[in-house]
C-alpha cells in the first residue's frame, strides 16, 4: 500500500509543499548539486550513469577548490536555495570536502542533501551525518548477495555474503539510529532516510521484499533503469532483450514507489531537475548530477553565475515540458536527446 500522503522525506517538493508550508511557485530555484571528482569509488555499478573510463586522481587542482564551493552554496542561499546535493561521479562521502561543506550548509540552514552507495556509512560518519540534520538516500538493489554484487561490482575481493552484509548492516543502523529524527506534522510522517532502488531484469520480482525490509521509518523508492552511461553497454546483463520502461516495470513503481517514482517526483516532474542545478567538479553547469550529456550547453562557474545558468536551463525545460508534456524523470525520458539538442546553439552563456 503506497503511503505517499503519510509520509515525506525532509527537503524534496512534497515536503516543502506539504510541510514547511512553503509553496513552490513555477520559477522557484531550491536545489543546487554538487558532484565530486572521481575518487576511486568502491563499487563499479553496471547501472552506473559514469562509463569507469575516469581517471583515478586523489586531487586534481583544476577542480573546484573548497572556498569555491563554499561561494556557490552562498549564491544558491541568495538565490533562495532550499537544499544542497551532495552526489556524484563515485560515493560522494568519500571526497576530502564532504564533511567542511554538510557542516558549511548546515550552519547557513539549509538542508544537506547524501546521496550514498551506503559503503561509507560506518557509525561515526552516521552520526556526523544525524548531528548536521543531513537527510540520507542510500542506493541498493538486492538483498541476495550474490546478485547485490553482481549489480553493484564491488572492486573489493571480499567474499559476496561478507560484503553483502557489511552495506547491510550499514544501512540498517542508519536507518535505525535516525529513528529518532522522525517527526509528525499536520498528520504526515517527515522521516530523513532514503531506500532507492533501480528496478532491472535482475531484482525484478523482489521489489516489495526490499521495501518491506526496511520498514516504515524510511522512505522507499523505486527507478527504472537509465538507457545512459554503463547501463548501455549492460543492457543485455540488466534487461536482456527488453526496451527500457517496461509495463510491468512502470507497474511495480506505481504500486511500491512511495513518490510514485523518482524520489523528488513532484507534480509529474523531477523537482531536482526542474527547479535545480547542478555543478560538476571543474565547474561545468549541468542539467542534472546523472548526466554529463548537458556539460558545455550551460556555462562554467568561472563565466557564468548561477542564477544565469539556472533561468536558462529552466526556461529550456518549461519548453520541453510544454512540447512533449511532463516526465517523471527528464533523462530517462525518450525525448531527453531533443532536450540536449536545444541547448546546444547557446554554449557561450557568460556572466554579464
């Protein structure tokens, strides 16, 4: 039974909506993502948007610096950002400016958003996390190790019931020690965990098992998988012969996806995208944290400030959304190309 109008995760549409008694009005920014250079992530998930052709670097000086960082949560605070994302090009928590940054936005009250593979959950990064009100979304899509590992790729060697157990294990005290983090407003359930899965030929028929895993005092959603990135050349392991979204697919997100889709699934769009940005390591703007497709089309942070980046990409999107109606997910969409395409003749978005 989907719980939908119970329950909201602090921090995407529905909760502002919902809940801070906030409405979002069509031109609202409220999210700025900040991805994070490779760093060697443990995991080389076959559904990874990355194709694992990066460079392995501990730091590159190109990228963006700390203060810089700290400067573009500033404008997205002026801009009246609600929200800061920490995703991105590998697990997010295992970059050197994940903890100065949570504790950054958390001190200017906004609402740190982890996205995490749930290797680095170990309890004191739990409760670093828990003492800075920072909502976690942890990805996981098995809970047969062997397939778990199979979708996953751990680099490590470890034994797969032995890794299995670890993320586990790690996702269970996670969630059981935000517990006592759940609040009740006006009757909704406002819980600060995540469960996402990506649905695949691999872990099709055990969907409602994961959700039912975890419980109630976390927030479970369900994805289809993205024809982008390293699920291309991993279709045929993931989906064999099927098309992506499938019906019975679409079905299963409809019956146990509690956003009824993607997590920030607000009025029939992705929130994230529609009323965000996000920021790749050297700077580039981007549509999206899972796509690099947009990089180039947006500006750069060295010739274009936020906001002009912003009410472009907005305006694009206000266009597509117009043209070949809502999506649940811009660029799972089968129509994402042509949104691409439609940025291209503006490359050279500059500040003035």
């Amino acid at each position: 039974m989907k719980t939908e109008n119970l329950k909201v995760i602090r921090g995407t549409p529905k909760y502002f909506s919902m809940i801070a008694q906030s409405k979002i009005n069509e031109n609202d920014f409220i999210y700025l993502a900040l991805l994070y250079q490779y760093m060697g992530c443990p995991h080389e998930c076959l559904k990874c948007f990355n194709n694992h052709n990066l460079p392995t670097k501990s730091f590159n000086p190109e990228y963006l610096s700390l203060k810089k960082r700290k400067l573009l949560i500033d404008e997205a605070k002026d801009m009246g950002g609600e929200v800061i994302i920490f995703a991105g090009l590998a697990e997010p928590l295992i970059h050197m400016h994940s903890i100065p940054l949570i504790e950054y936005v958390t001190k200017k009250g906004m609402i740190p958003i982890v996205y995490s593979n749930g290797f680095e959950l170990d309890s004191d990064m739990i409760s670093f996390l828990k003492d800075n009100n920072t909502v976690v979304a942890i990805s996981f899509d098995s809970l047969d190790a062997y397939k778990f590992c199979m979708m996953a790729k751990p680099k490590s060697k470890v034994y797969p019931p032995d890794y299995h157990k670890k993320i586990l294990g790690n996702i269970e005290n996670c969630i059981g020690k935000y517990r006592d983090t759940i609040e009740y407003k006006n009757g909704i359930k406002v819980v600060n965990t995540a469960i996402i899965t990506t649905i695949s030929k691999i872990n099709e028929g055990e969907i409602q098992e994961i959700k039912s895993h975890f419980g109630d005092d976390t927030y479970f959603v369900c994805n289809p998988l993205a024809y982008d990135g390293g699920a291309v050349k991993n279709w045929p392991i993931l989906m064999k012969d099927l098309s992506p979204n499938p019906d019975d697919h679409m079905q299963s997100i409809k019956n146990f996806s509690e956003s009824g889709g993607p997590l920030t699934l607000f009025d029939g769009r992705c929130g994230y995208s529609y009323h965000g940005l996000a920021v790749y390591p050297d700077g580039t703007y981007a549509t999206c944290a899972y796509t690099s497709k947009t990089n180039g089309f947006l500006g750069n942070t060295e010739n274009c400030n936020p906001k002009k980046a912003f009410d472009y990409k907005h305006g694009k999107e206000k266009f597509f959304y117009e043209k070949f109606g809502d999506t649940p997910c811009l660029i799972r969409n089968q129509n994402f190309d042509s949104y691409v395409m439609g940025l291209s003749p503006n490359t050279k978005l500059s500040q003035k």
